[in-house]
C-alpha cells in the first residue's frame, strides 16, 4: 500500500492516478458482514470475480449481486444486473467504488485467499 507523506491534495491525486497495479488492489478492498468478520478475524478483503456483495451507498442502496468484474486499473467494480439504460437505449453495467460495498458472502475456491499467516514468533 503506498503511503502519502504529503498533505497536498494535488500530490496526493496524483499518486492515485499513477499507482501500479498491485497498489490499487488493496484500495478494491470492501468491509466484510459481521458472521464474516468473526469467521476470518478481518474487517475488509479485497474483492474478487464471484464475491456477493450488497450496496451500501447511493441510489441502488440495499441492493445485492455477485461481482462481474472488477478493474485494477480504473478502480470500479461491477456487480450482476446492475445496468444503466443510457439515452440511445443500451444497458451498460454501472460502476462502483469497492468503498461502497460489503461483502455477504466470498468466492472460496482460491485457497491461498484467506491461508493465515503464521509468524515465527507463533511457532515457537
């Protein structure tokens, strides 16, 4: 994660708009349900294709779906049957900040995903 030392806001845009790859994964990151929360002992995970999600904010608030896609590089996520009718009648996915969202249930077929970390100190 990468860790602005600056107070201006201009710098500190910029280092959004430039960040590489594995440093906007971590801002893809959503708040995970309480019965999560207890399971993993984490509060927030970072997202992936398959997560159900419910919507926390703005006009879809309360809403639920399965996530479709989600984009490093421009920092939006999609959820299923989530469109937008736009004026020349096409339906386009909506976009949403991962800031907005928590997580209901995880996709758990990665089995690196949530392997716990054990520290040295743990083992001995």
């Amino acid at each position: 994660m990468v860790v602005n030392k600056t107070v201006k806001p201009n710098k500190q845009r910029k280092r959004i708009y430039t960040a590489k790859l594995h440093e906007n994964q971590n801002r893809l990151a959503s708040h995970l349900s309480a019965d999560l929360r207890k399971k993993y002992k984490k509060r927030s995970v970072t997202l992936r294709k398959g997560d159900v999600v419910k919507i926390m904010r703005g006009s879809h608030k309360g809403s639920k779906g399965k996530v479709t896609r989600v984009s490093l590089s421009k920092r939006y996520v999609t959820i299923e049957n989530m469109l937008l009718k736009r004026k020349d009648g096409v339906e386009v996915p909506i976009k949403f900040n991962a800031s907005n969202l928590m997580v209901l249930e995880l996709h758990t077929e990665d089995e690196k995903r949530f392997k716990q970390k054990t520290s040295k100190v743990q083992s001995k």
